[in-house]
C-alpha cells in the first residue's frame, strides 16, 4: 500500500512539473506522414506530379482549382506562376521533421503543362501545395504504395513550340561579365506561347539550371498582367511590387529578351503595377520609374 501511494504521488509531480508520462504499456503517438520529395514528369497525353511520403498515405487527398493561391494560416496571397492554380490539399500529413523542412517549398519543372509547385500550407496535421499550370485541364488523383505517394495526373494534351527564357547569371554578375542573363529552352503552349515564355521566367530555373548559378530576379514583382502585343510593340504590366533596389540589373533584363525573340515584337514597354512607363508611346522600349537605378 505505502509503495502504490508512493508511486501515484510521483507521477502526479511530474505531471505538475510539464513532463510527459506514458503509462506502462502504452505505445507513444504516431507521427503523421511526412512528406520527403516532389517530383513531376512528363508522359504521353499528361504530366504527373508526385508527392512521396515516409510513414504511410494521408488519410485524406483533394484537389481543386483555385483563382489564387493562398496560405492556410494567414490567408495571404502566395506568388505562384501559371495560367491556372491546382491546389491539392492532404491531411493528416506533415512537410517538416521538427523545425526542419523535409522538402523545398517551391520547385520549377521543365514539363509542358505543370511549370511550379509551391507549399501554402504545413499546418496542423494539413500540408498544401498550389501546382501552377500553363492551361486549365482536366486532372486525376490517385496513390500508389511502396513507398507511398501521393500521384496528380494533369492533362496536357496540347501542342507546344520550344522558346527560350532567360533568367540572371548570378556568376557573370559577379563577375561583371556581360550577358547578365543566360536563357534556357522551354516548351510553352503554341497557341500562346508568349505569355508561357514569361510564365517560366516568373517561375525561375529548374534544380539543375540553379547548380549552374542562374537565379530568378523579381526586382519585388510577384508576376505580370496585361500582356498584349501589338504593331510591332510588346506591353506587360508587373504585378506586386516594382523596385530596382539600385541596381541596374532587372527584372526588365529578363523580359526583353523573352519577348524580343518574337517576330512581331521589336519593342517592349515594361508598366509598373499601377500602369506607368517612362516612354508609353512610340517606337522604343520603355521600362517604369521604379526599375531605374
């Protein structure tokens, strides 16, 4: 009697204290399934984007189109490239191991219909990701096992030309080595493959493209608008922010060239959010205010 009285009044002071008791016998609680790598590739007709997980399937998997994509806990607007936003949400799942991401928030895919992937949300026990696209098609989820994946079949049953973008040479910048932007072949949709161009620059280089030291620079754009191409003359508007933060070496280094390779582009007008450019009429390019140095 003594020692059961004991051993109650010793687990009541470290119950008091903020320490953990596991009864005896009692198995701790399983940690949900945490996601390690994304991954996306293209096949005949589709591209499909994989979500592997360690530690089981989500209980639950859902996609949906969304006209923005936003976070799960501050619902703010997250910059995500694409002419449309599938977001696919899984639970009970987790993209962490403590404090520690176990995967990149964001990833670039050089596939004809799925260009990015970006996490809105890893929020308890809830792990999001928008998947940007060039169009809006028709899509299928699905799981697999050994190892477990989550799998989102995209329709891309569209034909494409290759083109190239451009983004910043972060070596011949430190360099001070012209050009300061270096472009890389893309397949962007054929019926409309200028607004696709500019839709992988705002997406950036792929993993490889990085370990070759090209960067994406926004100058605090978070996309485009308004494109519009007409008598010779390109106009697109930045959407976000606008600031050159000094430099000479912009987000225009990367725009001007994606549409310049176009035969019915010879000048391009860059606008600010708001609208305004330095030179809005005429047979020259122009860029705003904001991304002077």
């Amino acid at each position: 009697m003594r020692r059961s009285l004991f051993r109650s009044l010793s687990l009541l002071v470290l119950v008091a204290s903020g320490m953990a008791v596991v009864a005896p016998g009692a198995a701790p609680a399983a940690s949900p399934p945490t996601l390690v790598s994304i991954r996306a590739g293209h096949h005949p007709g589709f591209d499909r984007v994989v979500f592997v997980f360690r530690g089981g399937l989500p209980e639950t998997r859902r996609a949906r189109y969304v006209d923005r994509l936003l976070g799960d806990a501050s619902a703010l607007p997250i910059r995500i490239a694409g002419r449309a936003i599938l977001q696919v949400t899984m639970s009970t799942a987790q993209a962490r191991d403590g404090d520690r991401p176990t995967v990149a928030t964001r990833r670039v895919f050089a596939t004809p219909n799925v260009i990015t992937t970006v996490q809105s949300g890893d929020f308890e026990g809830v792990t999001s990701y928008g998947i940007g696209l060039a169009k809006r098609t028709a899509f299928r989820v699905s799981t697999l096992r050994h190892p477990s994946r989550v799998v989102v079949d995209v329709r891309a049953r569209f034909a494409t030309v290759t083109r190239r973008v451009y983004f910043l040479n972060a070596d011949h910048v430190t360099a001070n080595r012209r050009p300061f932007f270096s472009s890389r072949l893309r397949a962007v949709r054929a019926t409309a493959p200028a607004a696709g161009v500019l839709d992988r620059v705002f997406a950036g280089p792929v993993r490889s493209e990085r370990r070759h030291g090209l960067r994406l620079l926004l100058s605090e754009s978070t996309g485009f608008s308004r494109l519009r191409i007409r008598d010779d003359i390109a106009r697109v508007r930045l959407s976000g922010g606008c600031d050159s933060h000094g430099s000479t070496v912009t987000v225009a280094g990367a725009i001007r060239p994606a549409l310049r390779q176009f035969a019915s582009v010879r000048w391009v007008k860059i606008l600010d959010p708001s609208g305004a450019t330095e030179r809005p009429t005429g047979n020259t390019d122009s860029i705003p205010a904001c991304l002077e140095p």
